[in-house]
C-alpha cells in the first residue's frame, strides 16, 4: 500500500513537475517511462496528463529544453503507450 501511494502522490507529482522543467525536461520523461511499469503511477501519470497535457505540450512548443515535442492529445498514440516514442 506505501509503494501505491508513493507512485501516486511523490513519484506522480515529481516526475511531473520535472517534465515542465526546461533543463530537467528528458530526466522527467525517462523517469515517467520507467515508472510506467507501476500500474498505480500509471493511474497518476493519466490523471496530470488529462488535466493539463495540453499546457505541457504547450510548454514543450514555445521553450528550447531538453525534452521531445508532446502531443496535446491524451488519446495520441504517445500518450498511450507509455511513451514509449519519447
């Protein structure tokens, strides 16, 4: 039950926060691709994504960071597959 709501809430919140970082922005993507093996930091990482992947894809567009473009849609097929094009 701690490892769920240590994926949900800190790992979640973090590697999301970290992918609206302009120079932490790969680091925040390869840890939400390795994470995407928790189920429940897949629950998370849905949940941010749906509520604003579109600011995040944004974000992406009009900053020069580290991290790839990202699809503003939640039903793209990066998006749902892990990430696994990132």
């Amino acid at each position: 039950m701690f490892i769920h709501f240590l994926s949900i809430c800190l790992c979640g919140t973090t590697f999301f926060v970290l992918r609206f970082q302009a120079n932490l922005e790969y680091i925040g993507d390869l840890l939400n691709q390795i994470f995407k093996i928790l189920p429940s930091y897949c629950l998370a990482s849905s949940l941010y994504f749906d509520v604003t992947g579109s600011l995040l894809s944004e974000f992406r567009e009009k900053t020069k960071g580290l991290g790839n473009p990202i699809p503003a849609s939640e039903w793209h097929l990066l998006n749902i597959t892990g990430d696994t094009g990132i």
